[in-house]
C-alpha cells in the first residue's frame, strides 16, 4: 500500500493548501491524525473540496467519537471511519462502567474517548507497579511493569516481552517489545446524519462487527 503524509503545524485553522496536495494525489482513502478541533477542521475542509467522508472512504480522527461536537463541527462527516480503542460500551467491564458513568458526569459528554480510559489506565498501572516494586527506582519499577496483570478498564493488560523474553522467541520484531499485545481495537463508521457514535454500527473486526461498512466512490 502507497501512502502519502502531509504535516501540518499546531494551530492550523486553514487546511485550503493541504486539502489541495492531497486532492492532487487522487487519493483512494484519507487517514486523519489530527486532532481535537484540527481534525473536525480538517474534515469539514476536506467535506467543502469533495474529498470528505461523503466523497471516498475517510478515517476521521478518534476525537470524532465525540458525537455532538463532531456533527457540530462536521456537519458533511456522514460515511467517516473512526477507530476506538477498547470494545463497544456494552460489553464494558465493571471498572469501565464506573470510570464511564463518572467520566460523563465530570465532563457532560455523551460518550467516553478512548484516549481517556488509556490515560486511566496508564497511572493506575505506573501506581501499581511502584506499589508491587515498593520503591521509586526506575530499574526496578520497569522489572514490576514486565511482570504486571492489571484489570483496566479497557481489559487485562500484560506485557509479556522485555528484558526476560525478547519477542524474537515468538518470532516477533521489535516493536513489541513492552508492548501490550492484545488490545480491543474496533472501527465504527458514522451511518446517518447525526448518529451517536454508541450507535454506529462496528464494521471492523468480525469479532465484534454489527453492520457491514458503506464504501463510497
């Protein structure tokens, strides 16, 4: 697969410039990785040029999650792909549950980013492991993190390759060392105009997939 990145600076309002590049390119799927108001930016931007989530298959960024502000703000952005972290907020754990109801209380939002339950998680597992390692050294906090089983709210999270056992051992690269390696991840796609995001049917993975995904041309 060929692709194509375009960067942008921190406060860009404007995306005319880049949504020109990239019209230039004919691309066959555009991938957001800006976010908060940058990303909505960018899609409306991209929706006003004719190369929207209405125009050809568009993954918008995970702040789209956010239903009200991203219709709001993306008023073009039905048939946008949008990727959580984490699984439907109906099959939620217990601690997922509570961390939602007081999540959206604090906040007055109608759904739960998935950046903020890994936010969550991250400083419940570092408190953890200082607990388990009953010391602040960094050698032997990172020894408890490789030996860590933490219920978080988006699973049991473990790490299994570190300085006891090199991914290579399972015929991995790199990149998965002290890495979390079965994570929840799910694609949902924005159906209808207005839709919340609790709603949008998961088209990706099978496992948890409730709709089949709408791929405009």
């Amino acid at each position: 697969v060929e692709s194509v990145t375009f960067s942008v600076d921190i406060g860009t309002q404007d995306y005319a410039g880049i949504v020109e590049r990239i019209k230039a390119e004919k691309p066959d799927m555009i991938i957001t990785l800006a976010t908060g108001e940058a990303g909505y930016n960018f899609a409306q931007q991209a929706a006003d040029a004719g190369v929207g989530p209405m125009d050809l298959p568009f993954h918008a960024s995970q702040v789209s999650l956010e239903s009200k502000a991203y219709w709001e703000n993306v008023p073009d952005g039905n048939n946008a792909f949008v990727q959580r972290i984490g699984v439907p907020e109906n099959l939620f754990n217990d601690k997922a549950k509570n961390f939602a109801k007081v999540y959206k209380e604090k906040t007055g939002k109608g759904a739960v980013e998935s950046y903020a339950m890994e936010a969550y998680d991250s400083i419940a597992i570092l408190a953890q492991a200082i607990n388990e390692a009953k010391s602040k050294d960094g050698d032997k906090i990172v020894e408890a993190l490789e030996n860590i089983s933490h219920d978080g709210t988006l699973g049991k999270i473990y790490f299994p390759y570190g300085t006891k056992k090199d991914p290579s051992a399972d015929g991995k690269g790199d990149e998965w060392w002290h890495q979390w390696p079965d994570p929840a991840l799910t694609v949902i796609q924005y159906q209808k105009e207005g839709q919340n995001s609790a709603e949008a049917p998961i088209v990706f993975p099978d496992v948890y997939k409730t709709g089949d995904a709408v791929y405009v041309k």
